[in-house]
C-alpha cells in the first residue's frame, strides 16, 4: 500500500482528523499493514495497549471478554479506530477485537503518535479535548445505564 493511500485511509478515520496533512503521512510511514483471517485475534482483554488500529477492510467485532466470545459489537465501517486513547497512554485493553472475515487493519504505534504530539502543543490540546469528548461520552452512556438498573 502506498504512503499516500495510507494517509488517505487516516484522513477518513474520524480520530486523526486533528491532525493535517504532513501529520496524517508521518503517521503512515509508521503505520503497519496488518491482515487479519477470518476468526483472527487481533487483541484480547487486558492486553498492554502500544498503539490504535484502524480498520481498513473487512469487518471486526468487540467484545468485552478475554475469549472474544461475549455479546459482540460488530464493525466494517472504514475508517473506525479501535483504541484511540492507547495513542497517548500504555493502558490495558478494555475489550477484545477479532476479525470476522478477511480484514486489514493499520497500526499506529503510540511512539509515532507521541512524538507528533511532543513537537505540536495545537495537536496535542486537539488530542486530548477528542479524547475527553469521547470519555465524557461514555460515562454519559453509564449514567444512563446505571439509572435503569438502579431503578429495577
């Protein structure tokens, strides 16, 4: 795959539109191409998190058990980043990602990331307000969930 056809994928991934051009093709000279069969484990639960994926084909499923096996969260929009904050913080999975059928993921290792971040104070502030909306986010969607089952 070609570098330029790699920083187009990461323009089309909704977490990386902070960054610009120039950055978007940094990050894809650091990308690896990875491809994943049908069934593959692509992390499981409690993994230490040393980067994001972003999927590029295929479709992938979630879920929140080490096997994989749970009530699964299935996925084959291109473009979707699995595991943004691992950019910015070497973290545990919090979920388990698989591939349903043939899939191709990008890899982007925090290292390429942070040193993005390191050098540009503007995309650093960018990375951490996505961050905290998309935190804020969740714990909105606890709240919500945590009323009904309080109230049962």
């Amino acid at each position: 795959m070609q570098l330029d056809d790699v920083a187009t994928i990461l323009g089309k991934a909704d977490f990386f539109e902070i960054c610009d051009a120039e950055q978007r093709r940094l990050l894809a000279f650091a990308a690896e191409r990875m491809r994943h069969k049908p069934g593959a484990l692509i992390y499981k639960v409690g993994d230490t998190a040393a980067g994001a994926h972003v999927l590029v084909s295929g479709t992938v499923a979630t879920t929140a058990d080490l096997e994989g096996q749970g009530d699964p969260h299935v996925v084959s929009k291109v473009g979707t980043v699995f595991g943004a904050m691992a950019l910015v913080v070497a973290k545990p999975r919090p979920v388990t990602l698989k591939s349903i059928d043939y899939a191709e993921t990008l890899f982007v290792p925090r290292s390429a990331f942070k040193k993005l971040i390191d050098g540009d104070p503007g995309l650093a502030a960018r990375a951490a307000s996505r961050i905290r909306e998309e935190l804020l986010s969740y714990l909105g969607a606890i709240a919500g969930v945590r009323g009904r089952i309080g109230g049962a």
